[in-house]
C-alpha cells in the first residue's frame, strides 16, 4: 500500500468518525422533537446515537481489516 492510499484510507476513517460521532447525533439532538423531551430522554437519544455509530465504525474497521484493505 503507497502513501497516497494508506493517506486516502486514513481521511476516510476519521471523516466517517467525526461525522458519525459527532455531526450525527448532534443534529438529532438539535432536532425539535428531542430538543424539547427531558433531559434524560435527550442524553439517552444521544448516546443511542452516538453508540450506533461508534459500532458500527468499529465493526466495519474490523472488517476491513481482515479484508486487507486498511
């Protein structure tokens, strides 16, 4: 793998991370409908969120791993 795909790869796998986990749920908890619940329906919305997305990077990293591609 050459510098200019592992960089590529690399960009890839933190742009999904920060969309993910971070633009992602902050949207939805912008959202009016969460926005106006409680505080504790808005954290655990967040974290369910939050949490999809973290898995799933995660599982498709370890996919790709044993793929060979990252």
């Amino acid at each position: 793998m050459g510098w200019a795909s592992a960089t590529l790869r690399g960009v890839l796998v933190f742009a999904y991370f920060v969309v993910f986990t971070v633009l992602v749920p902050d949207f939805v908890l912008r959202m009016d409908i969460v926005a106006n619940a409680t505080a504790i329906v808005r954290d655990l919305v967040g974290l369910a969120v939050w949490g999809v997305g973290m898995i799933l990077g995660l599982w498709m990293l370890r996919r790709a791993q044993s793929r060979d591609i990252i």
